[in-house]
C-alpha cells in the first residue's frame, strides 16, 4: 500500500514526477535516488515531506541584502528623460559606460576579482586579468550572462572585457561576447520593478517604445544622494530600499555611480536643479572624483570647493569600508580599474 507521506517537490532535480509519489512502498532510499544532490527536505504543516533545493534559499536572502536597482539601472534611469522616456539620440557614452557597470556590479557582489598574482602590480589596472570567484547566479540577467561568459571564457582584463561586452572589437572570432539590446533590456527591467511603464511613440518616420517613468521616487533618490556626494561638506546617505542601512560597500558603491553617470553623460540631469556655477563646481567635483578612485589603493581625499572642502568626510567613511573588508581588496581593485577605463572614455570611443 502507498504511503501516507506525501512528496512535494518545488525545484525540479533528477526523476520524473512518477518517481516522487512514493507509490508502490519504495520508501526514503527511492526518494533520495532519485532527487539531485542539492535536494534538502522539510516537515510540512499536515506531516508531508517537501523537497526543496537550498539554492533557492541563498539566492533569496542574497537578493533581499541588494539594493531594488542595480548600477546599470540607476544610470540608465539618470538618462532617461521623465516623460518622454527615452535616452537622448546624441548620447554616444552611455552604451559602454552600462557594460563598465556590469562590470562594477559583479565585483560589489562578490562573483568577480583581480587574479591573485603579484606580478599583475606592473600593468596598468585596466590591464590587469579578473576571474570568477563564485559563479552563484545574482538572478539578474544581463549580470549572469556576463557571468556566465567570464567563466567559460579565457581570461581577460577588465579594459577586454569592456570592450568585448560593448562589440568594440575587430576580431571576428570574440563577436559573440557583445551583450545586446543592453539598453532596451534595462529598460523592461526597471518595468517589471514598477519604476517604468512601456508606451509605443511616433517618430515621424518609425514607431518606437519608449519608458516613461511612472516611479519618481526611485530617480528622485539617485538625483538626491548624486547632489549630496558633489554638493555637501559631510556626506550622509540615508538608507532606502536603493541604498539599505546594511548593503557593503554603501558610500564606494555611490561614488561608482556619480563617476559612472559621469562618464555616460547623464550626470546633468542629477544636477539641472543648480544653478550655473555651483553646477559647474558639481562637474569639477566628479571629475576629482574619478581621478581619485581610479587609482588603488584609494586615494581618497576631500574635494576642494567650499568652506573645508566638498565631501570632507568621504575619505574617512571610505577607509573605514575598505577596512572592514580586507578579504575582498581583490574585488574593490577591479572597482578601480572600471573607474579607470572611464577616465579615457572619450578617448576609446
């Protein structure tokens, strides 16, 4: 007779659904044949056993420790224009500086570093080789091609794979590392997150879908903690749901932002309720920003301007965050070396 415990399975690993029922008293040994080895169990309310795949766990709390909106989206949201919602036709930096940020977003997670080689100290940082050091997916999809890429692929340095991601190759065998329609897939998924909606537009000659924004908060937010790194003496960055209180790394991750909206000429709209002067104070700032954390180790050091300097505790936060991550130097050198690349952007391209 069949047993009276049932089997419930979430995530399918190993047999057929045929195998799970428990039919014909096949008992525990059937049922731990027959699922992967990743397969965990739990007690149910009403007795049954659940089978359950413990990387849906881990992924769940990794995501509920990230920010909603990862770097790509925060500037491509910087870029897009509120009610038409597009990006601007003359914008010919945005579409390399996103795949720099795919770049800066897997060193903040964890998944890629510098190669652990002391002889990697007499190339320049953008020469130097990343790796894959955990190839758990972060559930984002343009991040987990990246990843996925980078793992089954030669390694190269980050400069390479900027360039490879971005299709600015003239080697036809590496034509297939191009990340397409980066802009456009952002763009659906900051639609699914709720900060944009999809609405089709005439263009006198062609039809177009473009994203308003429906969420002003969230650009609101970015716009906020932008003018706060470029404009305040002491730099606070209160927490939210785009920046949580315990989310590593908050004020690098920030200054990885303001360099890379920079870069992607989108940081003027952060900055377009200033008026003239202290705007062009706000662009000198972020460029002493970029020259600053293009380099490591860091150096960090208060922005001139104003009564003791723009910023004058950024270089004690900073150091306080690096400090407490010694273990992950590695992560925060490929941070510098995407900031690198930006400061010769205009130059690449």
């Amino acid at each position: 007779m069949a047993s009276t415990s049932g089997l419930t399975r979430r995530r399918g690993a190993g047999g057929g659904s045929s195998d799970v029922g428990g039919g014909g008293g096949g008992g525990g040994a059937s049922d731990t044949r027959d699922v992967g080895p990743d397969t965990s169990y739990e007690t149910g309310e009403n007795g049954h056993r659940i089978a359950f795949d413990p990387r849906d766990l881990s992924e769940s709390a990794e995501r509920s420790k990230q920010p909603k909106l990862t770097l790509m989206e925060e500037v491509l949201l910087l870029g897009i224009k509120d009610r038409e919602g597009y990006l601007s036709f003359w914008n010919d930096n945005i579409s390399y500086a996103l795949r720099g940020c795919i770049v800066l977003e897997l060193a903040f997670r964890g998944r890629i570093s510098m190669q652990k080689d002391s002889s990697r100290r007499r190339f320049p940082l953008a020469d130097r080789i990343i790796e894959v050091i955990d190839d758990t997916l972060t559930g984002e999809v343009l991040l987990d091609e990246a990843l996925k890429m980078m793992k089954t692929s030669e390694k190269m340095s980050v400069s390479s794979w900027i360039d490879l991601m971005s299709g600015e190759t003239w080697n036809l065998m590496k034509i297939g590392y191009q990340l397409k329609q980066v802009r456009e897939r952002l763009a659906k998924g900051l639609v699914d997150k709720g900060i944009l909606r999809t609405e089709k537009r005439n263009f006198l000659l062609f039809d177009m879908a473009t994203h308003p924004v429906v969420e002003g908060a969230a650009k609101e937010d970015i716009r906020r903690r932008v003018r706060n790194v470029l404009t305040q003496r002491t730099v606070v960055l209160t927490p939210t749901q785009y920046l949580p209180e315990d989310l590593e790394f908050r004020y690098v991750r920030t200054i990885a932002m303001v360099c890379a909206a920079h870069a992607a000429n989108v940081l003027e709209n952060a900055l377009s309720t200033l008026g003239h002067e202290a705007r062009e104070n706000a662009f000198s700032m972020a460029d002493e920003l970029l020259l600053q954390y293009s380099q490591w180790p860091f150096a960090a050091r208060p922005l001139p301007g104003g009564n003791g300097g723009v910023g004058a505790n950024l270089p004690q936060v900073i150091n306080e965050e690096v400090n407490k991550a010694k273990d992950k130097e590695l992560q925060l050198e490929v941070v510098a070396a995407c900031l690198s690349v930006f400061t010769r952007l205009d130059s690449l391209l």
